[in-house]
C-alpha cells in the first residue's frame, strides 16, 4: 500500500475543521492548567498502554486506519515511532514556548517533514524524560499568553498559551495512533 509523503498535509475538510472549529473553542475553553493536566493523563494513559506490550513489540511496523489529526505518511508506524515523534515535536515546542514567552521571534521554520522518527528504537524511557521536563517547565513558566506567535504549518498562527494547548491535543492524537497500533498487532 503506498501513502502519500509526509508533510502532504491533513485531508481539506478536516484541516478547516480544526482551524475554523476547534481551535477557537480550545482557545476559549483551554486554560494553562487545564492543558497541563490533560496532556499528563494522556502521558498516564500512553503509560498504561505500553506497561504490557513486550519490548520486541515495540518496534513493529504496521499500517492502521486514518486516525483524525494524523496526515497519511503517519499511518506506518511502530509504537517506538510514535513515541519518537511526540518526543521530538515535544521537545521542539517546548523551546518555541520557552522563545515565545521571552516575546522573542522563534527563527527556526516549524516543518512536519521534519518531525517525523529517523529510528525505531526504544523510545519510551526518553518520551517520559521529556514529559517530565515539560510539566516542570510549564509549572514554573510565567503564564501571560505571548503577543508573539509561530504559525503552525497546518493551521494558524500560535501564541506560548495556544502551543500548550497543542501539545496536549498532539499527545491525544497520537496516543489514539498508539491504541490502534496495538490493535492491529492483535495485543
């Protein structure tokens, strides 16, 4: 089965859902809090998931169903990719909020070709290093919504508070990716 390239993007209809519908009620609806304390349920769940998949596991590739908020390149990933991507898309935002905060312009370009894994490997240890790093970070960061923004590739442009709130719902969707991926290993 070929997929399309990564970076080819969300299906038209689902992308303006999301930019037209859903970000502007999490923008209302969302508080810093509220977006910290969701993304650890989901870094509890992901947890909770993979506390009985044998290790081997880990690393197998399958093909799943379309999940709402994952382009199609995404769709042939091991658990460890997956883990791999929400690390390093994590960690990336971490930094665009850290800069965004300070009312600094984040340089660096915001690209999905980018964030994809280059391994697959064991990734869970690192994932829940950068988790704790996260809600460290944002437990101590000032909590003003920046004036400063990076646009999302996909989306609109996002202030430090609207990243958060991204990081949480990213988690969700991929952690939904890994449900499936089990799944379909029949686990």
């Amino acid at each position: 089965m070929r997929l399309a390239p990564a970076g080819n993007g969300l299906p038209s209809f689902e992308r303006k859902f999301i930019k037209v519908i859903l970000i502007p009620i999490a923008q209302k609806v969302f508080t810093w809090d509220l977006a910290l304390y969701m993304f650890k349920k989901e870094v509890d769940k992901i947890n909770r998931l993979l506390k009985k998949i044998p290790n081997q596991r880990l690393t197998q590739e399958i093909i799943i169903d379309r999940v709402f908020g994952i382009e199609d390149d995404s769709r042939r990933y091991s658990i460890n990719m997956v883990l791999e991507h929400l690390t390093i898309v994590g960690s990336g935002i971490q930094q665009l909020i850290d800069t965004l905060s300070k009312e600094k312009a984040f340089e660096r370009e915001v690209s999905i070709e980018a964030v994809k894994p280059q391994h697959n490997e064991d990734y869970l240890e690192k994932f829940n290093q950068f988790s704790d790093s996260y809600i460290k970070f944002i437990k101590t960061l000032e909590k003003k919504k920046s004036k400063m923004t990076k646009k999302h590739p996909w989306f609109v442009e996002f202030n430090n508070f609207d990243w958060s709130i991204f990081v949480y719902i990213h988690t969700m969707v991929h952690r939904r990716q890994i449900q499936r991926i089990i799944s379909g290993l029949g686990l």
